[in-house]
C-alpha cells in the first residue's frame, strides 16, 4: 500500500513492507507482538518479484530475493 492509499483509507498498520536493493526484491516485517504475519505468493508474483513460491515467509525473517525480479514473463495479469 502506497502513502497515497494510506491516507485515503485512514491510519493502517502495515506488517509487511517491500524494497529493492541492488536490483532484488526484499520484505521486512514490522515486530507485532501479538500477530503472527506469514506471506505465501502464487507461482506467476514470485517469478515476477524473485521471491518463492513454495516457501512461507514468517514474521521475524527479513527476506531478499535469491534473483532479480522477472518482469519479462509471459504472464498476463497477477492479482494480488
């Protein structure tokens, strides 16, 4: 979620934050006591972001990606 959406819906805690550093994608999670936050992504957006499609990714674990982010797939539409 972009600062433009944030603002229209209100303040929101987000849990899970991405980047890109030295052309691969990463994830932070923000520390939440009391909310266990995974993240699992379909096999078309993990091609597309570099990330894993078969893995889980947990609160507590920083993440990069082991490649750069595929723009260039032959995948027509990924919902998110």
């Amino acid at each position: 979620m972009n600062a433009k959406q944030q603002t229209s819906i209100g303040e929101v805690d987000l849990f899970v934050k991405f980047f890109v550093s030295n052309g691969k994608s990463g994830m932070t999670f923000e520390y939440q006591s009391q909310v266990k936050v995974t993240v699992d992504f379909s096999p078309d957006l993990a091609r597309l972001s570099g990330l894993r499609s078969d893995e889980t990714y947990v609160t507590d674990e920083d993440v990069m990606s082991e490649c750069e982010p595929n723009l260039l797939s032959n995948i027509c539409s990924v919902y998110v």
